[in-house]
C-alpha cells in the first residue's frame, strides 16, 4: 500500500480554534499524519497537509470535510483568497511509488462521499476531471461562491460531477482532484498598490502567455500594507522557483517597485529548493549527494531505529515520553499479531475470512503506532512552545486560543493511541481461537502490549484533562470517552 500526499484547503485562517478542529479531525484517523498547519489572515485561508495510505487518507479528508462544514459559513466568510467551499479544494498527490491513477482513485471515492454524506456538490479537477475543461482549477473557481449559486442551477456546463445542481447553503461546493507536487509561492512587493500586483500576476502566469505551469493572482495583505503576487508552480521542474522569482521582479521594476520578501506556503521538495541555491550560488558541478543531512539519512537508515529511540527514551530531554513508549508498546503488538496471523493463515484460507481482516487491521494499526509515537512527542512539544508564548503575552486571544488548541492535540494523540489498542486488543481476542495453539504465548504477549499502550494513552490523557480544565475549558466528550476505554472490555 503506497503513501499519498493530500492538502486541503479550508475557508478559514482567522480563527486557531477552528482550523484546530479540523487539523484535529485528521489526526483521529489510524494511519494518517498531519505534516503541516499553516493559515493566512488575509486571504482567510487554511493549508493543512497529510500523508498516508489511500483508504485511510480519504477517510481523514472525509473527517475533515464535516468539520469544516459545521464550523464555516460562506454567507458571512471573506478574504482575498477565491473560494467556492468552507472546503475549497482537496487535492491528493502521489508521492514516491505511488501512481497518479491511485491519487485519481482517492478523488472520486472520496467526491462520491462528500455529495452522498453531506449534500455538498464536487467538481473533479486537475487529473482527475471527467471534463477537459475543468482539468485547471482557476475554470472550476470562476465566480466564486457567490456566483455558482446562481450559475449552478441554470447553466448545464456548471453541473457538478458528484451531487444535486445547487450549492449547500453554508458550505458551498468543493473541488476534488488529482495532480503532482505543487509549490505555492507568494512575493510581496514594496508597495501596497494591488493593481501592481495584479499587472505583474497577468504578465507571469502560464493563461496569458507567462511562465509555463504558473497560476499568479494579485493580492492587497492589508496586515502587512504591502500588495502580493501569488503563485502556485503547478510543476516546479518546468518553472522551478527562482526563475518565477526573477520574472516577477523584472516586471516590478518596470513600475519602479521590488521584491520585499518571499515565502512558500505548506511544505516544499528538498529538490525546489536544491534548484533555487545551485542557481542563485552558481553552483554549476555540484553534486546534490555531497549535502551533509543526505549523507546523515542515508547511514541512519541501515542503522537499527528502534535502539535509537530507546535510547533518545532514557534522555534527561521531555520528549519522547510516556505516550511514544504507550505507541511503542501497541507497535509491538501489532507486529506480533501480524506474526500470528502469517502463520495462520494459508492458501486455502479464505479471503473473507476473519483472520484475513485481522492481519489488515494488525498492519494498519502498526502503521498507526509507528506514526503516533512522533506525533506524541511532537504534540507536547507544541504544548510547551504555546506555553512559552503565552507566558510572553498572557493576555493574548490568539495565543491562549492556540495554547488551548495544542492541548487538545496533545489529549487526542495518547487517546487515539487507546483507542486503537483497545479496538485491536479485540479483534486479537475474537481470531484468538482460530490460530495455531503453538502461538498462544506470542498472541498472549501482544495482548498484554496493548493493555500497556491503552494504560499509558490514557494516563497521558488524564495529565491533559487536568490542564483544559485550569484553563476553563469543556472535557466532557474526552472524559465519557476515558471511562468507556478504561472499563473492564478494554
């Protein structure tokens, strides 16, 4: 099963609360890693990136989508970023050995959900467009929310491809597709004329004669008073980053302005960057395998990885912790289980049969563990970071709004570190008559491994509880859910 990248985005970047929620909805699916969070006041947009496998992936996308349509309201939604959806537009990736055809795949599953679940209309783009037209995403977008109420109902070439012709009231529509890496890039100018930038966006973009595979919008970022050339490098091997940086400063300088600064927003290849450094160093022979942390992967990956981590265990350093070591132990379980299940399972075995499904689920909670013992330490690590904030500027709605927020991670990590031992303890337990008998201690050993994993998830949750609560925040649903894991069938 081959990793995929996804990277909704969402009609919020105003309230950490919020996108909070939504990042929170992802992270709740086994299997699944959110990588990145990044949000924008001014075009009141969120970016949230997540990799995994396929099924799994369209399940988070799914969570994800629901939240967002709760917590968002288009009628009273404003920013400078187009939309058409609270959701806007969900695009799966293929990354490594994975295909187009299965990111292509994960996009109509994934549309076919979204229309029949929560009644809000999907237009496929990019690969994954049934109709030539709506293979760029700029032709899905035209008139925005506002206008596809209209043109949704009375104009046949706006039907959707999933869902009834009219937008869901508050929500929207969506678009849903496939298509390679892309780099979103934004230039700020020294000036805050946004027709400036928007003159330039014309002049670099690939629809009017441009960069090719360069989509460009002007912006006005009020926050900064500065006006912004946006840019999403749809193939940065084609138009890499610093010759779209460079045609956006030759025609600032016809208007007499500059390049200020530039950032990229969500994550980037190592390789986008590695083509703007040899360019701009004018490192004509170098060899990309001379770069120091290359060498460090290549030697850590013949490395054992697990005596590393016991040993970054026993380190006088806050994390990892309790909650990596409760992910370990149930990532141990569930590689025994799969033992079990290799050696129960033969070529008459049916594929339907009860010991097929419980070797899948052994995989993808071991895929989970692997995952959360990061995640963990990574969430209070973001705990301690906001404290430190807050600590800074006590008084401050943003800061305690995103300290609040990385608690709430922190809870939901160890707690779906519970869950998934005490769903697996199950099925191990229900197959557990059905494997060989010369297995039982290995099938015994696992199970106590997920007893561990469920204790030390939730008394890692307990901790978190504690601080909502100081902090005057609602537990109730984490708390009905403490108990229902602790009782006696976990």
């Amino acid at each position: 099963m081959s990793w995929l990248e996804c990277v909704p985005n969402f009609s919020e970047g105003r309230d950490p609360a919020k996108v909070g929620r939504i990042a929170d909805a992802a992270r709740s699916v086994p299997g699944v890693v959110v990588l990145d969070v990044e949000s924008n006041a001014d075009h009141n947009r969120s970016v949230i990136t997540l990799v995994g496998e396929g099924t799994a992936l369209v399940d988070a996308a799914m969570a994800m989508i629901r939240v967002a349509t709760e917590l968002i309201d288009l009628n009273h939604q404003r920013g400078e970023h187009p939309r058409i959806g609270a959701t806007d537009v969900v695009p799966f990736v293929p990354l490594e050995d994975s295909r187009i055809d299965d990111a292509i795949a994960c996009a109509h599953r994934l549309g076919e959900r979204v229309a029949r679940e929560l009644g809000i209309p999907v237009y496929l783009y990019g690969a994954a467009a049934r109709r030539p037209e709506r293979s760029e995403l700029p032709t899905v977008r035209a008139g925005e929310f506002e206008g596809l109420k209209e043109s949704i109902q009375r104009d046949p070439a706006r039907a959707p491809d999933f869902g009834e012709a009219r937008v869901h009231p508050t929500a929207g529509a969506v678009a849903i597709g496939a298509r390679a890496v892309l780099v979103a890039y934004n230039a700020y100018l020294t000036t805050p004329d946004v027709e400036i930038a928007k003159r330039i966006a014309r002049t670099v973009r690939a629809r009017d004669g441009g960069l090719s595979e360069v989509r460009a919008l002007g912006f006005e970022i009020k926050e900064r008073n500065r006006a912004q050339v946006s840019m999403n490098l749809t193939d940065y091997r084609r138009t890499p980053i610093h010759r779209a940086l460079e045609a956006v400063r030759r025609e600032a300088a016809r208007y007499g302005v500059g390049v200020e600064e530039s950032e990229i927003v969500g994550l980037v290849p190592e390789e986008a960057l590695f083509d703007a450094a040899e360019y701009y160093l004018q490192l004509n022979h170098f060899d990309r395998a001379a770069i120091l942390e290359r060498k460090v992967r290549a030697a850590a990956g013949s490395a054992e990885p697990f005596p590393r981590f016991l040993d970054r265990l026993a380190a006088r350093t806050p994390t990892p912790g309790g909650g990596s070591a409760a992910a370990a132990a149930g990532a141990l379980a569930a590689a025994l289980g799969e033992m079990v299940l290799a050696y129960s399972i033969d070529a008459n075995t049916p594929k339907n049969d009860p010991l097929v499904a419980a070797r899948t689920a052994c995989w993808e909670a071991r895929t989970f563990f692997v995952r959360a013992m990061t995640e963990d330490a990574q969430a209070y690590e973001a705990v301690r970071a906001a404290r430190k904030e807050l600590k800074d500027r006590p008084n401050d709605a943003g800061k305690i709004a995103a300290s609040i927020a990385a608690l709430r991670r922190s809870a939901e990590v160890p707690l779906a570190t519970a869950r998934t031992a005490v769903r697996l303890a199950e099925t191990l337990r229900s197959i557990g008559p059905k494997t060989k008998t010369a297995l039982a201690s290995d099938l015994a050993t696992a199970l106590a491994l997920l007893s561990a994993a469920r204790d030390g998830g939730l008394a890692n949750v307990r901790v978190n509880v504690t601080d909502l609560n100081a902090a005057g925040q609602s537990t109730g649903e984490i708390e009905a859910e403490l108990n229902r894991l602790s009782g006696p069938t976990g």
